[in-house]
C-alpha cells in the first residue's frame, strides 16, 4: 500500500517507522514547506498514494480533507481540534463519494476504554448519589483542551447521566496523556484510567484504519473499524 503522509512530526515519522515495517510504502511527505498549497494542488501531490494519514494540526483539516477527496484518496484523520467542522467535513467526503476515517483517538487501548467508561456510566446512571467527572493531563505542547478524547469521553458519559459534570484539562512539561473517569458518592470514589506510555498505540491504529478504509466509501468513526474488525474476526 502506497502510503501519503499529511504532517511530518514525531506521529508522522512514527506512522512510516511502523508503516514500513508492516512492508507499506511512503510515498508522499507533507510538510511545512507545503502549507500554502491550495487544495487543488495539493490534490495533485498526493494523487499517485492509495491512502492519506493526516497527523498535522486543527487549522489544516479542511484543505487536507478538500485535497485528499479531490485526489480520489481515503483518508485517515488523526489530528483533532476540528470537532465543530464536523459536519461541513461531513458533506465535503460525502459529495465527492469518498472515504474517511477520523478519531478523537486512535488508540486501540483508548476505544476499549470508552467501551467501558460507557459500560460504567450506565450503572452509575442508576445510582444519583454518584457524581461524574472526568480529569485529563498532557505535554504542554498539546494545543487543545479538552482534549478530544476527553471530549468523545463526555460525550459517552452524558448519553446516560444527564446531569452536568466537570472536565478537567492540565497543560505541563512532559506529561503522557492520562484520562480519568470518576464516580464519586458519599460512602466512596471509584476512578477508571487509561494512561498512554507513547505514541506507537496511536500509529498502529492509524496504519490499521488505512488498511481498512482502503477501496472503500464513506464517514466513518476509528470506533466504527474497530466493531467490523472484531465482528469478522469471531
């Protein structure tokens, strides 16, 4: 699989470490020095690749989005930062009858996670002495807070308790990103987490959703990969 790599930083390098170790090429690079390329152009660039990765940042999406659906190129898009685009994104992919993958996390340990933090959250639901929240804590470089998986978590969580809850967002140093859930009530505090030790987890289900998103068409969500991968692997 001939691969397009939209953002060259330290989850760009990553993606092709372990892209070519699964025997994948890299073909396109885009970097900085592509930034004030038009979609139309950027289309062109990135027309020979069978697939896209995006790891670049927020202000970009839509240009990358624009350029990979013109080139007739699935994409997988790993940057968040753009949730309020969503829609608009949306309807870029669907009229040009093509494919993409995005994810507030593309962690498989992540999305198992909100299995159970949703899981938990309907039991808790049961319970109002219960109150939930939610804590997440990153490097200092990481632009956005709430960070997006912190973001999907709530969402997950207030689909079954319907009263208000904090979200918590710490910016320091050289944290590893951490998300907690809790529950807290009178007589105890129960907390679920999930801590990142790097950043292979994030390549490796990015490479996995490019494997999947590959010849076909559509919006889809990294949870929806994950549910055809376990369901056809029974």
């Amino acid at each position: 699989m001939e691969i397009a790599l939209i953002g060259y930083g330290n989850m760009g390098r990553l993606v092709r470490m372990q892209a070519e170790e699964k025997g994948h090429t890299v073909n396109v690079i885009i970097n900085e020095a592509h930034a004030d390329l038009a979609a139309d152009q950027l289309a062109e660039t990135i027309r020979i690749a069978d697939v896209a990765i995006d790891f670049s940042s927020a202000e970009a999406v839509r240009r990358n989005v624009e350029a990979c659906m013109l080139a007739g190129v699935p994409l997988v898009e790993g940057t968040t930062g753009w949730n309020h685009e969503r829609e608009s994104i949306e309807r870029i992919v669907l009229q040009h009858g093509g494919a993409m993958v995005f994810g507030a996390n593309f962690s498989i340990g992540v999305n198992l996670f909100f299995r159970v933090a949703e899981f938990a959250a309907a039991l808790f639901a049961r319970f109002p002495e219960y109150e939930a929240f939610i804590e997440e804590q990153h490097h200092s470089k990481k632009k956005d807070a709430p960070s997006g998986t912190a973001l999907k978590l709530k969402d997950l969580v207030a689909a079954h308790i319907h009263k208000d809850f904090s979200i918590t967002a710490t910016r320091a140093g050289n944290i590893p990103g951490t998300h907690r859930l809790g529950f807290d009530g009178n007589a105890d505090h129960i907390t679920l987490e999930h801590l990142a030790r790097s950043r292979e987890g994030f390549a490796a289900g990015a490479i996995m959703s490019a494997e999947w998103i590959k010849n076909r068409e559509g919006f889809y969500e990294f949870p929806d990969v994950l549910e055809d991968i376990l369901a056809n692997s029974k």
